[in-house]
C-alpha cells in the first residue's frame, strides 16, 4: 500500500511539473526517494553541498532581475547577466537551474578567477505562455549565499 501511495504522490507531481511548463519538463525518474525518511529528497540541497564543497568566494551580479518588456508569442528571447567575483578564491559555477523547461541556461563553465567577470545566460521560449510571466534560475556556486536566484519577466501578447 505504502508503495502505491509514493507512485501515484510521484506520478502526481510528475503531472503537475508538465502541466506548468509544456516545454522540456523533467522526467518522473529523476525525482529521488530518500528511503530513510520516505519523503523526496530536495535536488537543490544536493547541488548547494557540491557547489560549496570548494573553497568559497564572493560575488557581485549586474542585475538579478530583468524585464523583457512587451514580447510576441512565440519569440525567443535572452538575456545575459553578468557576474563578477569579489572573492580571493576561483569561482566556479556548478549549475544552473531553471525554474521552467521553457528557460535554458548557459555560463561560464571555467572558473572565474578573483577580479575576473562571466556570464550567465538565460534563453526564453514564450510559445506556451499568453500574458505576463515571471521566471527564475538558480545558481549554483562555490558561495555562502546559495543559490543565487536570477529572475524575469515579460508580458506576451
């Protein structure tokens, strides 16, 4: 019975996750168990502990919220923000998760050196949104405050 119950909990939000993005929804089988306490293990708790396993550095972000303004349904839209490293030690951004399958991620995969700058770009894909939308990406580095959350938004018509 027990069983039952965490598949159908699983299919549930397997179900939920696609009907709030109909673009590039994670799988059902990437949603980890902890079989200890027979609850979902938390995915960000995980990529914070690798992310802060290096040494940890500061930053600065160029802007951690953007507005794509009025944007025609179906564009693709992106915008890049700029990090800085304000730290002693190299800055390595591990990942970055988007909040949606409509959003896709792209950074500065090297580590960015103490004084050096990156990148982290964010492409949206408006075709399954009518209206304003508000989006996020969480970033993943070497960082006491994580995740870094960047934000957008924009209005589809």
């Amino acid at each position: 019975m027990n069983t039952t119950f965490k598949l159908l909990a699983i299919s549930s939000l397997a179900l939920f996750s696609f009907q709030s993005c109909n673009k590039k929804s994670e799988p059902a089988d990437q949603i980890k168990i902890d079989t200890m306490t027979a609850g979902p293990v938390n995915p960000n708790e995980t990529s914070i502990k690798e992310a802060q396993s290096k040494p940890l550095t500061t930053v600065a972000i160029s802007e951690d919220n953007f507005d794509f303004g009025v944007i025609k349904k179906g564009d693709v839209k992106s915008h890049t923000y700029e990090i800085t490293n304000t730290g002693t030690n190299p800055l390595i951004i591990s990942e970055v998760k988007p909040g949606c399958g409509c959003t896709i991620p792209e950074f500065t995969k090297d580590p960015i050196l103490p004084g050096q700058k990156g990148n982290i770009t964010l492409k949206f894909e408006s075709e399954a949104f009518d209206g304003v939308v508000h989006k996020t990406a969480d970033v993943f580095a070497n960082t006491a405050k994580a995740p870094i959350t960047l934000n957008f938004t924009a209005d589809i018509k």
